[in-house]
C-alpha cells in the first residue's frame, strides 16, 4: 500500500544528508537524556524538517498532496487535510470555512470546547440546542432531527449546523436525516466525528459523516487508529464549502513548522486502514464483544449497549467499541471505580460520577493477552461489587442521588435547567475586561464562563449569556447535592468571571 509521505521521508533518510538546519538536535544528537534514550535514534532522526524533498503543507504539490489525496480517496471527500493541531484544530478550520462573521450556526449545548473556541475565532453566533438528558445513565444523547427543524423554523438565516456525532460514548445522530434538513435550508453540515474515524469500514458501525452528506468532518485520526496523538483529518466534500477558502483557513491556523512524524503517522494510518479496514474493525469489534460479554456477567453493573438507547434519546446508532458501564446500582462513583482500576494498572478513558467509559479499538485484539486484560478489569471491578464492599466504605454518590430523589424540588431542578438569554457574543467576552464576583451578587451580569454539573453535564450557562436569580439558584441547589462542577475558574462557585461593563 502507497504512503507517499512516509516513503519520501524514509529516502531523504537514507541519503544521509548533514542537516544544517532545523530542528536544533539534529537528528537526536543535541537532544537532552532520559528523552533521547526514550525516544531513540531512529524516531529522533525521522525528526526531520522542512526540505523541499519532504513538500510543504501550505502549498501542497508532491508527497504531502498525494498522502492527503489518498485519504480524501479512502473516506470518499473531495479534499482532505492534515490537522497537526488536532481535531481541535480541525473544529476551528470548519467553523471559520463555513461561516463568515456574525453568521448563526446551530451547535449542540454540550459541543467539545473546541467548538466554543472556533465560534470565537470565526465571530459565529451559536443558536443552541439541548441533547435529550438520559436520565437513567446520567448521559447526554443527541440533538434530534426535530430539534433542527424547529431551530431552522427559527431561525431561517442559520448558515450551518455543527453535530458531535458519534459522541464520546459512541452514540450517533441520525446524521443523513440532518444533513437533509439543513440542505434543504442551504445551511452546510459540520460533523465533529473526532470519535469516528473508523466509521464507514465495518457495516456493525454506524455510518460516517462523508457518507451521511456531511459537509465537512473532523476526525480524530489519532484517537481510534494509528496516528500519534495530535493527529487529525479534515474531510471536506460538495459544493456548499469553497475548498481554496478551507486550505486557506488550514493554512492560516497551521504551523510552519508541522511535525512530519505526525503527518507521517496519518500516511500510514490512513494506508492501514486502506489496505485492511474492515478486518481492522472485525478486531476491533471482536475485542469489544468479549469484554462487553464479561462485564455483563456481573450482576448489577449495566453495561450500556444499543438496546438501552438506540431509537430513542435522538440517537440513531451506536459504536459498541465505546464500552461504557454505569455504576448507580453498585453505589460507587465513576471516578471513584476508575482509581481503583488505575491501582490496579488499568487506565481508563473518561468518567464521570455514574460510569466508567473503556475505549476498545483494533489494536486491543489478541486473543489470548486481550482474554487476560478482561479477567483483570472483572477482577479489579469485582472487589468494587457490593457484595465485597459494605455501604460505608461506597462513595456518597448513592447517598445524594437519593436525598436528590427524596428532594422533589432539586429532582426538579436538575432536570430542568434554566432558560438562558445571549447578551454579548462569545468574542466580545473573549476580549473583554472581566472581573470576578461572590455568584451570588452577579445576577444582571453577563458571564465570562462555562459552568457545568455532572450530571448532567450540560452547560447551565455558557459565555456572553446574562447570570439570572434562577441560575444563581439552581447551582446553589446542585452544589449542596456535591454534584462536581466543571467549566468555571472557581470550581467552588464561592466566585463567578463576568464582564465588567
Ligand atoms: C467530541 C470531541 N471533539 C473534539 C475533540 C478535540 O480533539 P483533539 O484532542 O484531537 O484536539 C475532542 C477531544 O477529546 C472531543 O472529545
């Protein structure tokens, strides 16, 4: 299989050339112990630079060109670049395509902070929509079909609408539907598929992005297939998109200095994948199942698959290599299962007060060490189980859930976050001058920051909106449920950023 950077990369290595020229430790030898030896010689002499040899990602004409084409190929786009900034990257590039200043764009309330960053570097106008709340696993799910009309129907003038698709737990929209709607608007769609780079290889996955009629996605190459961390992909396709304004933006936000063991690494991701896509997934899956299948053998713990949410929740497939398990009926917090793992040399993906979220991909399969991975993570989540662990040595977390339920006004609260008003957009607050105020006397002001409470992890208020009394309100009764915030500098809440007007 052709990887036209990685082969150019390998013949400037092999002329041996002196490298009058950057980067400074030239080819490992300048460069400080332990991380010379850690690295090694032949990552650190693959450290090369800019040569003409070696093409230039501003203005792509030789291997660089002919490594994106085969990627825009491989997922069927029109174009694709590399993102050496990651998906976050990818995500500012996208908004600040599609949209030109003070242009509306629909985004998910619980959007990546990438996205909160490209609205403020494109000068976009969020019109936010709220997932359904799961409440059962304490998960956000989709933004619906429905929900985009009706933000269409009002607001016609949307220009694009962005979706997180599959989400961190694996749960897709039913993207093919929503790129109808907002086409049939002449508004483009924008998926962040950071969680999807793999979809489109395997019919058991839900579809990608380019297939659904996206018209441009972010991909995590780096977080699901063989790239090194940092490394993404984004794929542009149709007409809607000016491509020469996408390389432009790409270029404007790119370093001239990109990293070729990145950008060589998406090469030989993409040429992996290329050459065997879908057995890769059938690992993928393999390893997935088995460790699903365990964990299920274990009473009380729900390890939430398809049957629990798709069709409903605006959720319209999912990705059963996200393997999540929820941990309420155990009375043990995420966080708290997640340290207990990690004692015993098993790290995690991502938690959350309810559940535990276990990343499985190709790489995980083979048969025999994957079998024994598994028999440790029951093992390790075994001495968590009930029946091993009294009440008093659990974590709080069932003990408030229940004053939470006993509580028929915070149940109420919690589910129903307030109604917010937008008084300045993100970029005024970006720039302006904040000052910091006790939470309670900043009613009237307009907030400087994210606050967030999980669950449900939805931003009760985000930048550029006005704090209120009910906001006010409702995070003092979340605090006293010692529900974790996330988002603000103060996470006590004692103290808030707003703008001084
Ligand atoms: C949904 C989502 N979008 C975007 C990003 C940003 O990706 P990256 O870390 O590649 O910049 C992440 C990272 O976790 C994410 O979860």
């Amino acid at each position: 299989m052709k990887q036209p950077l990685v082969e150019a990369m390998e013949r400037y290595l092999q002329e041996q050339v002196y490298p009058l020229h950057t980067p400074g430790h030239k080819g490992g030898r300048g460069m400080a112990e332990p991380l010379r030896s850690l690295l090694g010689p032949a990552a650190l002499r693959m450290d090369v630079s800019l040569m003409s040899e070696l093409d230039d990602i501003h203005a792509p004409s030789g291997c660089i060109k002919a490594a994106q084409e085969e990627a825009a190929r491989l997922y069927g786009s029109d174009a694709c670049f590399m993102a050496v900034n990651g998906t976050t990257g990818a995500i500012h590039a996208m908004l600040m395509t599609a949209l030109r200043p003070g242009d509306k764009v629909l985004i998910p309330r619980n959007a990546h902070r990438s996205v909160m960053g490209g609205l403020i570097l494109a000068d976009a106008t969020p019109v936010y929509v709220q997932p359904a709340f799961i409440k059962e696993i304490g998960l956000q799910g989709q933004v619906t079909p429905e929900q985009v009309e009706e933000a269409f129907a009002q607001h016609s003038d949307l220009k694009a609408v962005l979706l997180t698709s599959p989400n961190y737990f694996g749960m897709a929209a039913d993207v093919k539907k929503i790129a109808e709607i907002a086409h049939a608007h002449d508004a483009a769609l924008l998926v962040d598929e950071a969680h999807g780079p793999h979809l489109g290889f395997h019919k058991s996955f839900p579809p990608s992005a380019m297939q659904c009629g996206a018209d441009m996605a972010a991909q995590s190459t780096h977080k699901i297939l063989g790239a090194l961390t940092q490394s993404s992909l984004l794929q542009v396709k149709g007409t809607r998109i000016d491509l020469q304004h996408a390389a432009d933006v790409m270029s404007l936000i790119t370093t001239t200095s990109p990293n070729y063991l990145l950008m060589g690494s998406l090469d030989a991701a993409r040429a992996q994948l290329a050459e065997r896509g879908t057995s890769m997934m059938e690992d993928a899956l393999r390893a997935a199942r088995l460790l699903r299948s365990e964990l299920e053998k274990m009473q009380g713990l729900k390890v939430i698959g398809p049957e629990d949410i798709v069709g409903k929740y605006g959720i319209a497939s999912m990705d059963i290599t996200k393997v999540a398990i929820n941990l309420r009926d155990w009375s043990i917090s995420g966080v708290k299962a997640a340290e207990a793992l990690r004692r015993d040399k098993i790290a995690v993906e991502l938690v959350d007060p309810q559940n535990v979220l276990f990343l499985v991909t190709y790489a995980d399969w083979a048969p025999v060490q994957w079998q024994e991975t598994v028999t440790r993570i029951c093992r390790s989540l075994r001495k968590l189980a009930p029946a091993n662990n009294p009440l008093e040595a659990r974590s709080a977390w069932k003990v408030r859930e229940e004053e939470l339920k006993n509580s028929e006004k915070a149940e109420a609260l919690q589910m129903e976050i307030p109604v917010t008003e937008t008084a300045a957009s993100l970029r005024t607050v970006f720039y302006g001058k904040k000052k910091t105020l006790p939470l309670t006397e900043a009613a009237g002001c307009i907030c400087a920051e994210a606050i967030s409470f999980y669950p449900p992890g939805i931003p009760v208020i985000l930048p550029g909106e006005r704090v209120t009394e009910e906001i006010i309100h409702w995070c003092a009764v979340m605090k006293k449920q010692g529900l974790p915030v996330s988002g603000p500098a103060d996470v006590t809440l004692r103290t808030v950023r707003v703008l001084d007007e």
